[in-house]
C-alpha cells in the first residue's frame, strides 16, 4: 500500500528564487497530485552582509525587504484562505517557513517566528562566511578557497549552534555542502559528516527536532537525497525519530519529485514520516 504523499518544502511566489506561482496554483498542482498535507516554505534570510542580495520577499510581484512584515500579513491572509477553500478536497495546507541560520540574527528570527502562527519552521545552512554554498555561481569562491577540513569545522559548528539556538523545528538538507562541493572535492567530501554530525544528531534527538528528506538532489543530478542514506542511518542510529519529506520545489513542475522514493527510503530504516501543526509534530504512517 502506498504511503499518503506530503511534501513539506514548497517555494511558492514569495519566494526570490521561485517562479511566479500562487499558493493557490500550488493547491491545485496537490490535488491533482494526491497530495494530502502540504507546507509552503517561503525563504526567509537575514545576513546583514548579504542584505542587497537575499533579505527580500515578494510581494504582489515587486520585491521587498523581509523586515516589511506586509509580506508577512499576506501571505497568512493567502494562506488562511486556500486551507478553507481546499479543506472539502481533503488537502490540509500548512504555514511553513525556510530560514537561511546566519549568526547573530537570533534575535530577528525569534521575533518573526513568535509573532506569526507558523505551523512548521524549517532551517538551513545556505550560506558560510557571507558566500552562498547552495549557488552554482557562488559556491566555487568558498569551495575553492578551502581546504576539506576547513569546510567540514565550519559546516557542523555552524549547523551545531543552528540546532542548539532550538529556533528550528527541522533541519533542511543537511549535507547541501555536496550539492557543489563534490565538484571540488570529489567522493571525499560525502564522508565528511562521519565523527561530526553523530553528537549534533543526539542533540536533534533530545531536542525531539526533525530532519528533512530533501528529494530536490536527484533533479540536479546527484545520486542520493539530501541526506544521504548513510546520513539517514546515522541519524536513526543517534535516536533522531521525527522526519519530514520536501521536494523544495521552486516551481510547479518540480512539486512533489520523489516522494514516493523518499517514503522507502524512510521505510528501509523503519523511520516514520511526519507533518506538523502549530509546529508540533505529528506521525503520518
């Protein structure tokens, strides 16, 4: 029997990087696919250095700073609306948010996070030192400028002060160093993470914080998800029990990729998938 389809990493308009897509649009996109529970996850970064390029939202088409909570406002209102419309169609729709951990914003991100009613706050590394290792484009300054060791002591100390600030329910692709970082380094910088994310995973667990299946590696041409199953292995292995699945689809196309992979490769490891409510998390067999 097939597992009931979620997909927790969805970029919908608001978004800088995504296509020109309304919730709504997405909504439908669900339904058709089967979907039943659905979280859109509109980027949200804070990076002082970067703020010209990144800290932005979109709204109503134009760009604006993510500090014009407006764009905030509407997109509950937005939000508020397709969970009445599509409730009848059996799609529940969540409020979900993707923030880029940079130091030193805690304080800006616990702000947005309390005074909105966001069902799921997901977090991710994209940037190291101001340079975003998640851009084709940007990724070669960092990687090439590094030795293996200096990425791997950067990466885990910044995703062990993400996970101990406990701003985040889940943590998104958390081996994206891979994602451009194998260009450079080969096939030894998939085993970086061995000795380094074993002690951030026990704190993951005793935090009851979740970790993303992040499908969107195999349409850029790598072989396994984000994590990879060794990763995943390791995460089981460290008592990491909550586990949400994400396409990070930033386009209509790329909703719910994999998903069905993603499902066995949970199912292998005797995981279980989740969703969230109020950010709480919820087993979804």
């Amino acid at each position: 029997m097939k597992a009931a389809r979620t997909d927790y990493h969805i970029h919908p308009n608001y978004s800088i990087d995504a296509s020109p897509v309304s919730i709504k649009e997405y909504c439908y996109k669900a339904i058709e696919l089967g979907l039943v529970d659905i979280c859109f996850t509109t980027h949200l970064e804070l990076d002082p250095v970067r703020k010209d390029i990144d800290n932005y939202a979109v709204l109503n088409g134009e760009k604006v700073s993510v500090y014009n909570y407006a764009w905030l406002d509407n997109y509950f209102y937005e939000i508020t609306r397709v969970q009445e419309e599509f409730r009848a169609d059996g799609l529940k729709v969540k409020a979900g948010i993707e923030i880029g951990y940079c130091r030193g914003t805690e304080k800006d991100i616990e702000k947005i996070i309390n005074n909105y009613p966001f069902d799921f706050v997901l977090g991710a590394i994209h940037c190291i030192d101001h340079i975003a290792i998640s851009s084709k484009k940007e990724s070669p300054q960092y990687f090439q400028s590094r030795s293996l060791s200096q990425v791997r002591a950067d990466y885990f100390s910044i995703l062990r002060e993400m996970v101990e600030s406990g701003l985040f329910d889940s943590i998104a692709h958390i081996d994206l160093y891979r994602r451009y970082g194998i260009s450079q380094f080969g096939s030894k910088i998939l085993t970086i993470h061995r000795g380094a994310i074993e002690p951030i995973f026990m704190e993951m667990a005793r935090r009851e914080m979740g970790l993303e299946i992040n499908t969107s590696s195999l349409r850029r041409g790598l072989k396994e998800f984000h994590p990879s199953r060794e990763i995943v292995a390791l995460a089981a292995k460290s008592g990491v029990k909550i586990f949400t699945i994400g396409s990070d689809a930033h386009s209509l196309e790329q909703l719910g990729e994999y998903l069905d992979e993603a499902h066995a490769l949970l199912e292998e490891y005797n995981l279980v998938n989740h969703v969230y409510s109020c950010r709480r998390a919820i087993p979804f067999a």
